[in-house]
C-alpha cells in the first residue's frame, strides 16, 4: 500500500530566505508524485508534478522538486520566499494515476 | 471560465437526514473525485469517477454514496449523516486520470449535529 509522510506540520521562514518543504513517500511500485498548494479559504491547485523524465520538476511561482528514488522522497523548495507563498502544501501520491493519497499538509508561515 | 462548482457553500443538518452536495464542472473532464479534509488529516480521498457510470473507492468512502450520470455532475450523497461526517468537502475534476491537473472546487463545509 502506498503512503506520503510530510515531515513537518508547520514551517515558519523569513521573508526572501530559502525553503525546503520535506515529503517522502513508500510504494512497492512505481509512483507517480505531487505537490499541491491551499491559499487560505480556497481549493487546491497544483504546483508541480512527477510523472517520469528527469528528477528535476519545475513548477509555478519559482517552486521546484526533485524525485529522489533512492530515499524515496519528493522534497519542495524555493530559492526565497514571498508574503504570498503562505498557504498549505500537500504532497501527494498515487501508484497507477487514479487513486490519489495527500499526505497531512505543511503549513508555510512566512516570517517579516 | 473554466470551473469546478459545488453546492451548497455551507450546511448544518442533522443527524440523518439525508443530503446530497452537487458538483458540476466545466470542462469536458472525464475524471471526477471528491475528498474530505480535517485538520491533522490532510486530504483523503472519498470517491473517484473515471467516466460517466465509472465509480471507484478511494481511501474513506464508508458512509457515502456517489453516481455519474452525467459526465459533468458527480454528486456525494449522504444517506444518514453522521457528526463524524463533520468537515470540508472538495470536488476535483481533471481531464483524464488522476494524474493529470486536478481542478478543486471551492468547497463545502458541512457540519452535521
């Protein structure tokens, strides 16, 4: 059975510093990985994606992702933060594209 | 514009009467889902739909019913609501797996008495 664990339920940053926002995953078989952002009172939206290809993901808003087989994990980051990057993060997996598993969320408080 | 809507908004009921949330979407999607979210939990998924007539169970379907008679429509059903059925509701749709980009709806938030 495939899961996702977000390490981390809250992460404070300051303005303008660098993030990273942890996911690791288990699966007996190829996965296919996510990560989705919630901006307060709204639904979700996807940031990036990993279907198969290269381990790099870019995504939108200057977030990126890298696949990493080895330690089954699908870690987020960004360079630097803005105020407007507060919201939830959910990494998410599925194992043959159609039943989806989100992990628990990270909430991202951005610091001024 | 391209959408994913549900109804309604919000809802207080009781416990078990029965209620239905619409979802309607837009886009000609194939692939519809609907997940409950609760703080600590994240989101988890309740049902998905591959096409019209095509249900499927994800990770918490106990306690809900869906249907896909149409391929815009997928409504969630609850047949006698219970107060754990208390949360916020999201409707999904993308165009053809779960894999490609999911579009949420707004939400519904409903809280069962």
């Amino acid at each position: 059975a495939q899961s996702v664990t977000q390490l981390d339920s809250q992460v404070p940053v300051f303005e303008e510093a660098p993030v990273e926002l942890r996911c690791n995953y288990s699966s007996s078989v190829s996965v296919y990985l996510f990560w989705y952002v919630q901006y307060p009172n709204q639904g979700l939206q996807l940031l990036l994606k990993y279907l198969s290809g290269s381990t790099l993901v870019k995504g939108i808003n200057g977030f990126e992702a890298e696949f990493n087989k080895s330690q089954t994990s699908f870690h987020l980051r960004k360079p630097s933060v803005h105020i407007s990057d507060t919201a939830e993060y959910f990494c998410a997996v599925s194992d043959h594209g159609d039943k989806i598993i989100f992990g628990k969320g990270t909430r991202l408080h951005i610091l001024p | 514009e391209a959408q994913v809507t549900q109804n309604p908004r919000y809802l207080i009921t009781v416990t078990g009467k029965k209620l239905t949330v619409t979802c309607s979407q837009n886009m000609n999607h194939e692939y519809m889902s609907w997940y409950r979210q609760d703080p600590g939990l994240g989101l988890r998924q309740i049902y998905y739909s591959m096409n019209v007539e095509v249900t499927d169970k994800g990770d918490v379907p106990e306690g809900y019913k869906v249907s896909r008679k149409e391929k815009r429509n997928f409504p969630l059903i609850l047949e006698s609501p219970s107060p754990n059925q208390t949360s916020l509701y999201f409707c999904a749709s993308s165009l053809a797996r779960g894999t490609d980009t999911q579009y949420f709806g707004p939400g519904t938030r409903l809280t069962v008495l």
